[in-house]
C-alpha cells in the first residue's frame, strides 16, 4: 500500500508544489485503500458517491442505463485517474451513473467529510481540489463535443491517440458503446483505416 501512497501523493504534488511534507502527512492520514475484483462496483447506479477514489492500479468503466435498457459507457479510467460522478460527490445526492471494474482495482479513498475537512484546515489543497475539478469538467466537454463536431471515425481515432493505455484493455462491445457507433460501423471504419 506504501507504493499505491506514493504514486498518490506524487500526483497531488504535481498539482500543489507549494504544500508542505506535514501537510502532505496530514492528508495522507485522511485517505483508506479499497481493492475490489472484476466486475465488482466502485459505486451503483441510484447511490450516493460518498468517496472519491483516484486509482493506482485497475481499469473501470462509467455507464448508465438508457431507457431501452441498454448500457451506454460514458468513460474509462485507468491508473492515475479519479473514479468518480463528480456531481454526485459534490451534491451527496444519488448517482446517474454506475462505475465498475473491469480488471482488479486498487482505489485510494477520500471520503466527502474528510475532504471538507482538509479544505477547511489544509488551505493548499483547495487549489488541488479545484484543478481536479478543472480537469473532470474538460474531460465531460471534450465528451460532449466529440458527438457534436466529430464522425465516428475521428472519435475512434481520438480515442486511439487519448486512451492508448486502455485501447487494449476493453472489449470492442464497450469501445463500440463508448464511440455511440454499431459493431459494424467500426468494423468498417477498421476496414478503411487500414487501406489508407
């Protein structure tokens, strides 16, 4: 777990260069480890997210439930990255959105309490909080106007170049849900990449 810790708090000293090693000591005493297997949830549609969860080794998908009863992936994150429907942490109200582990997963933890307590008594952390923030808002964006201004095929691509890390670590069923595209529409879009 001391490694899990250490590539944690790196990530947070990225962020925060000006944060003191007490300080850091301090937020560290703040955090607990979860491990859960595959297919096991991090967080369920309909419940409430009462930890955020920065992964420091595993793979999760977010998904949700479309009114056909289809599963729609909305994201995948790997290692150094938040598991987490920010809305539902921010709000404490129940999650839209269901996150779950496709490969065995270690989470570090910060529960909602415990993170308004390091706000309010460790004021350098405010400003990593709101650059986590930042980053999960671009990434919901970038999401958004990937439907909006690219095809298909230039989502796949984008994919490609973004998620190299996971490109190989996820079906081709959740790859197809996650561009918005049919099975065979990729197929075809493969098909026309490779004869270029």
């Amino acid at each position: 777990m001391e490694s899990d810790s250490t590539i944690f708090l790196d990530s947070v000293k990225k962020f925060c260069p000006k944060v003191t090693d007490g300080e850091l000591s301090e937020f560290a005493s703040k955090f607990t480890f979860e491990e859960l297997d595959k297919k096991d949830f991090f967080l369920q549609s309909g419940k409430i997210q009462k930890s955020i969860g920065f992964i420091t080794k595993g793979l999760v998908r977010s998904s949700f439930t479309d009114p056909h009863g289809n599963e729609i992936t909305v994201g995948f994150y790997s290692e150094g990255d938040y598991a987490t429907h920010y809305a539902s942490f921010l709000t404490q109200e129940p999650s839209k959105y269901s996150i779950q582990c496709l490969e065995p997963t270690t989470f570090i933890c910060l529960s909602f309490q415990d993170l308004q307590w390091i706000y309010e008594n460790l004021p350098g952390f405010e400003k990593y909080g709101r650059l986590v923030a930042e980053e999960i808002l671009k990434r919901q964006q970038a999401r958004i106007e990937s439907f909006i201004f690219q095809t298909a095929e230039e989502r796949y691509l984008d994919f490609i170049k973004c998620h190299s890390a996971v490109f190989n670590r996820i079906s081709i069923s959740q790859l197809c849900s996650f561009l918005g595209i049919e099975r065979q529409s990729l197929t075809r879009i493969r098909q026309k990449l490779a004869h270029r």
